[in-house]
C-alpha cells in the first residue's frame, strides 16, 4: 500500500475548502491506512486535520515561512523533501493556484511527472487519474508510471467529507537556501468583494460583454447585494477593464460551485464554462437564444440584461417591501 502525502493549504487559520477535497481523495487512497498531511507555515490549521481524515500533520516551520507567506520553490522543496523522507508513494494537493504552483515545482525537483486537476484517482501500479485538460472541454485517462505518483484534485471534483479522528502533529524543520525564497508572497491586497468570497458564495451574479460597459454593471451589482451573492464576470470583462481579474470566472479566473449561478450577458465560451460548471444551478439571462450558455443552463430569460436584471431586484424589493 502507497503511503500517501497530502499538501494542505491554507487560508484564515484553517486548511482551505480544496485541500480538504484532496484530504479526503488521499484518505481513499490510504486505504485505512496512514495519511500524512503536511502544513507550512501555518501551525494553527493543524490540529483540524485530524477530523478530515489526516493521521499525521506534519508542520514545517522557518523563519521565512509565517502563515500567509507562500514561497513557491520553498515550499515545493519542503513538499519533495518530506516525501521522499516519508517515502511516499502518492502525493496529492489542491488543484488551486497555489496547490498546482507547489507540487509543479516538488515533482519538477524530484524529475518526476505531474498529474494536475484529477476528477478521480485509482491507487495502483500505475496509479491511474481522470483529469481535466483544455480548460474543461477534455476528461483525460491516463495512467503514471512512477514510483511516486505527483497529483492534484481539480477543485469541487471530490465531495469533503469528514471522518473523525485525531492526527499526530510533528514538526518537520525543511533546509532551505537563500534561492529558494528568492520569490514569494510579500503582502496580499484582499479583493472588493463586499465581504462575499467568489470561490465559497452561494450565489453568484456574473456579466459578459453584454453589460455593455463598467457601468453596465451597476443592476449585477445591485442584484448581487440584494441576494448576498458574489459578482463574477467573464475575461472579456477583464480584459475591457470593467470589473478587476478577481471576479473572473473561468479557466484562467477563479473556479466556482455555487447553488445559482446567474449569467448575464455571457456567451458561454469553453474557457467560462471551465469556471462555472460546478454550479448546482446555472440561469442564463441573454439577448441571443442560440447562445452557447444556453446548453448549460437549468433556466433562461431572453432579453435584454439591462431590462431584466433591474426587473429581477424591483420584485424582489417589492416582495421584501423595501
Ligand atoms: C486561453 C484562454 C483562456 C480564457 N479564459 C477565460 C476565462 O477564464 N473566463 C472567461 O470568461 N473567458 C475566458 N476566455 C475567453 C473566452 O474564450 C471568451 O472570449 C469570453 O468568455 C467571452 O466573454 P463574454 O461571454 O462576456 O463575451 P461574448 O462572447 O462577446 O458574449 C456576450 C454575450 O452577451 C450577449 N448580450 C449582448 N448584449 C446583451 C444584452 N444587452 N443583454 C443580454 N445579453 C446580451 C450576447 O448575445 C452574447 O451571448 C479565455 C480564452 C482563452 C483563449
């Protein structure tokens, strides 16, 4: 049986959402048998991993690396460091950002090939992975032949679920050099969100180049903040400057899994669709009844987004009595 090695990141004191889903693929592939997880920097999110499955937290600590501080050939150094101590046989990490700048660099370190965004992995001789590929337009079956398997869980693939227990928590002291923190995370700015997480909202209100303009985008925000809902938009949005790179939706934005999605104004290209087809629910309000969005969609309004959307709130208002 593997010994299988989980990178758990963090964010506010506690492992994020996406590391549980791969503390919970690693317990799977253990099989009963131990989990390590490991930490950096960010002592205080240890002691909950035992719950999710972890058997063995292992916190590395430096100087360097305080909570929040994300050094990402530092940490893919401490990554294939521990692994190799541990001898482990599978390592897996959250298919985010980080998680995927991170085992990048640990399987680059160790020569040894990486398996990004598995929907689901087998434990095995070779260990076989489904993954997304071309920004969620391909479900790749492939198999890895090493001796350790490197891998991540494309966001909301797997379902966290809790399994009681506690983990040990050891700490584990990685030699670093002055190269392998020659970058990394100085300062973070938090986004304008409105106090609503894009990734974690329940819902989100979302605009395309149908808004028209920034302005546009004022009844998106407006229905956004009558239903404590998130704003998102699609990298059209962006790159016209009407909304920041933060609320992008998509394969190179931010992937989401709310309970409604509503899209106005959004094509549904490809690479959008990449970010929102974890929504349970997906409503399309657009112009253009032969829109792409349209086969993704639970409901649709067609029309005009300057008209419905503001008619949406009015009833909404009006129902509320505001
Ligand atoms: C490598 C790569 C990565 C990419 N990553 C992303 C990504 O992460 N996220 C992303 O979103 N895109 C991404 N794209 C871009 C993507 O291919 C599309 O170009 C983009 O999503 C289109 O944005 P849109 O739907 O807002 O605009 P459009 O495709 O122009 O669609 C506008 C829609 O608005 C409708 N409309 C117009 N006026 C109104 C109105 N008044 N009321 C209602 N509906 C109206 C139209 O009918 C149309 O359906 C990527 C592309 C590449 C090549």
């Amino acid at each position: 049986m593997a010994t299988v090695l989980v990178l758990v990141t963090t964010a506010d004191g506690a492992a994020d959402k996406v590391s549980l889903q791969a503390l919970t693929l690693g317990r799977g592939l253990a099989a009963g048998g131990p989990v390590h997880a490991l930490v950096i920097g960010d002592e205080g999110a240890a002691a909950g991993l035992g719950p999710w499955g972890a058997t063995h937290v292992h916190v590395a600590r430096h100087p360097e690396l305080d909570a929040g501080t994300t050094a990402p050939d530092a940490w893919g150094r401490i990554l294939d460091d521990l692994a190799a101590s541990l001898g482990a046989g599978i390592v897996v990490g959250p298919g985010t950002e980080t998680g995927n700048t991170v085992v990048a660099r640990a399987a680059a370190r160790a020569g040894l090939p990486f398996a990004a965004n598995c929907t689901s992995v087998a434990a095995g001789d070779p260990v076989t992975v489904t993954r997304v590929r071309w920004g969620g337009s391909l479900l790749e079956e492939a198999a890895i032949h090493a001796d350790r398997a490197m891998l991540t869980v494309a966001p909301h693939a797997i379902v966290a679920s809790e399994a009681g227990g506690t983990a040990a928590v050891e700490a584990f002291t990685p030699a670093l050099d002055d190269a392998d923190l020659a970058v990394r995370v100085v300062g973070t700015v938090p986004a304008p969100t409105g106090g609503v997480s894009l990734a974690d909202a329940k819902v989100v209100v979302s605009g395309g180049r149908g808004a028209g303009s920034a302005e546009g985008f004022a009844p998106i925000v407006d229905l956004a903040g009558l239903l404590g809902a998130a704003v998102g938009c699609s990298r059209a949005v962006t790159i016209a400057g009407w909304r920041p790179h933060t609320e992008q939706v998509g394969q190179t934005g931010t992937k989401i899994a709310p309970d409604l999605y509503i899209a106005c104004g959004i094509s549904g290209a490809t690479q959008h669709l990449a970010g929102c087809k974890g929504a349970k629910r997906i409503l399309a309000i657009n112009k253009d009844p032969e829109a792409t969005i349209m086969s993704a969609a639970d409901y649709a309004v067609i029309g005009d987004l300057h008209e419905v959307v503001p008619a949406i709130s009015a009833e909404i208002r009006r129902v509320r009595g505001l």
